[in-house]
C-alpha cells in the first residue's frame, strides 16, 4: 500500500479541488445545482480516485483508478471551458485551471507508464 498523501499529483489534485471549490462561490446561484455541482464533483474524484487506487493490491487496479481519475480531469477541462463560455471564470483564471488541469493529466499518464 502507497502512502497517497506523499503522492505529488494527489496533493496537486487537493490544490485543485480548493481553487474550483473557491472558483465555483462567485457562480450565480442559480447553477448551484447545476455546473457549480458537477464542477465540485469532477475535481474531488480526481484525487479520491487517485487516494482510493494506491489502497489497491496491484498495479493494474492503481492503474484502472486513474484512468477513472484521468477521465473526472477531462470531465472538469470541459466544465472549465463551459464556465469560461458563460462568463463566470475570466480569462485570466480560465488560463490558470487550464494550465493546472492539463499539468494533473500529464503526472497522471506519466504515473501510469511508470506503472505498467
């Protein structure tokens, strides 16, 4: 078993989840249960994903674990270019969650070559 709170791209994943986290409180209210919901839920299961898979006996499970944990990152990429379409994140904030999305999916395929 890994220790998953020494992982680099699962600390990298809990900064994530804080930005959209604190990102997502200026959307207007009435997307609380809309993007602002999705948006929260598509970053939390990237690291959990990550946390959840190191628990795992073998490798290709770890690996399978981030796939799914790989797969939530395009899913808040899109949510990301979604947001930043309506207006609620500017650009300046759109370049750095993008930047920041795109560096977690790197270490996350980077971990699973390392892997396999």
């Amino acid at each position: 078993m890994k220790d998953f709170k020494n992982l680099k791209i699962w600390q990298k994943g809990i900064n994530l989840v804080v930005d959209i986290y604190q990102t997502s409180q200026n959307f207007p209210t009435e997307e609380l249960y809309g993007l602002t919901s999705q948006m929260k839920r598509s970053a939390v299961s990237i690291p959990s994903n990550i946390a959840e898979g190191s628990g795992r006996n073998s490798d290709k499970d770890f690996s399978r674990f981030l796939d799914i944990s790989l797969g939530s990152s395009f899913e808040l990429e899109t949510q990301i270019i979604i947001a930043h379409k309506l207006s609620f994140i500017n650009d300046e904030k759109f370049k750095e969650l993008t930047d920041d999305i795109q560096e977690e999916q790197k270490m996350i395929t980077g971990l699973q070559k390392s892997i396999k």
